[in-house]
C-alpha cells in the first residue's frame, strides 16, 4: 500500500517503550512525525535518532511530536532511548502491522544482496491526522532537519 499525500493515515494501536498505548486518535491534535527504522542501535538508526534528538526542541517549538517506529520490543527501545538520551517516543511493531499497513516493507539491497526488511521512511501528518509529506529510502544523515524545514514551511 502506497499512502498518497493529501490523504488520511491509517489508524495503528502499538505500544511505547513504556508499555501505554498509542494510536492516531491519542496523537491528534498536533503535527506528527512518523519514522520508520529498521532496529534499535544499529549505526543508521543511532545516526537518524541522534538527528531527531538533537533538534527535538525545534520540533518542540513547532508544536509537533515524533514517533519512532521499528520492530524492536520495550526493552529494546529502553535500552537505545538510555545509550543516546532520546527525548521522543519509539512504538514497537514487533508483528510489522503498522509497517505494512504505511508500505514500508519491501525489498531491500545491500552490497549486492536482496532482503525483505524496513525501507526506512518517514511520514509528516497534521493535526487531523493528513499525510503532509513522506519521505521513503531516506539517508539517516540529515534527513532530520529536512524534515524540519517542510513542518516550518507548511
């Protein structure tokens, strides 16, 4: 499934690194970033988080929150939220529901070999819960700030 900008995202129920609950209806009401990552500390990922954490506060200002998704479990996303003093929440998808649903499983190639995994994204939705803008096959080094540039512009 391809989710067009202009259009509605699908609802999710995943749980936080703390075990609470979280769907679209609970995120509503203010811009949110949605990223998609393949798994907790591995050096894209650390690399993409750091960037978001880094400038969390200029998000902050705009009103907007961001998610972290991957399949990792709770403990998973404790222990990298500790080892890089992440400020913002990472859901976890272990069953990769919410990772298809956002079409964005498919297939990856890397140094020459093909596997099914995370093509690491990135979705912008407003407050209603519409797909501003979504990145896909992102490069983690500065894809944070151009993220940030679109939620300032729009």
């Amino acid at each position: 499934m391809s989710l067009l900008e202009g259009s509605k995202v699908p609802d999710f129920n995943l749980i936080d690194q703390n075990g609470d609950l979280i769907n679209l209806s609970s995120i509503s009401g203010k811009p949110a970033v949605l990223y998609f990552y393949p798994k907790d500390d591995t050096p894209g990922c650390t690399v993409e988080a750091c960037e978001f954490r880094d400038i969390y506060e200029e998000f902050n200002k705009l009103d907007c929150e961001i998610y972290g998704i991957s399949p990792d479990d709770e403990s998973s996303h404790n222990k990298f939220i500790d080892n890089h003093s992440l400020p913002f929440t990472l859901l976890c998808d272990p069953d990769k529901k919410m990772i298809q649903e956002y079409g964005v499983w498919g297939e990856k190639n890397m140094y020459g070999k093909k596997s099914m995994g995370i093509i690491r994204s990135t979705f912008l939705i407003d407050e209603d819960g519409i797909l501003l803008k979504k990145w896909t096959n992102v490069q983690a080094k500065g894809h944070a700030e151009k993220v940030k540039e679109v939620l300032a512009n729009s």
